[in-house]
C-alpha cells in the first residue's frame, strides 16, 4: 500500500520545473495538463492547478512536505546541490526536539519542502 497526497498550486508548470528539474522528483503520472503526480520514493505528491483557483496551503500554518534521506551526509550533500537553486528556509542543523538532521527550502508556492535524516533510535 502507499499513499498519494493532492495539494493545490497556483501554477503548475513552475511546480513541475521545481520538483522535477530542480529537486528531481519523477513524475509518475500526468492527468491532463493541470495535475502532476510525483514519485517520492515512499509515497506520491499530487500537485493540481485547480480551475476553481484554489489557494494553495502553504504559509505559516501551512503544509511541510519532508523527504527523509539515508544519511546526515546525505542530507549535507542534498543542501550542497540546491542551496543555490532553491530559496532556502533553513540551513542544515539538528532540530532542537524530534531527532532530526534537516533542512528546509520553499517551493514556488511557498510550501515548506524538507530534506532529513530521522536519527536511528
């Protein structure tokens, strides 16, 4: 079993460009020309440019979409690669609470996009 999760974007074509070409996300499945479906390697990310211009759900008490990453190295290597391509939220560090190595950047919509390493406990 896996899991698709849809959000809302406001313009599909740079939704693409950002989690196909920048992040490198495929895309698993096209419907029509408003709706992408991206393969994150656990689950699936549905982004839609809905025609009722639906708002995204991002912001401050929006949506986080974390993809977790083998290795803090890993993690390291994946900030090394996007930090120039991608507006970046929060520079690697080790999260005050949870046992989490992340970091964060924001897509074009804003929503929070998240690379870590969940420590092995």
């Amino acid at each position: 079993m896996s899991s698709v999760v849809f959000l809302p974007c406001s313009d599909i074509e740079k939704t693409i460009e950002f989690y196909r070409d920048t992040i490198g996300l495929p895309v698993f499945q096209k419907q029509g020309d408003s709706l992408y479906i991206f393969d994150t390697g656990y689950g699936y990310w549905g982004f839609c440019q809905y025609g009722d211009k639906r708002r995204p759900l991002s912001g401050p008490q929006g949506v986080c979409l974390s993809l977790n990453l083998d290795s803090n190295e890993a993690v390291l290597e994946k900030y090394e690669e996007l930090k120039d391509r991608c507006k970046v939220y929060r520079e690697p560090a080790e999260h005050p609470v949870y046992p989490v190595f992340s970091f964060f950047v924001l897509d074009p919509d804003g929503y929070l996009v998240e690379f870590q390493k969940i420590a092995d406990i």
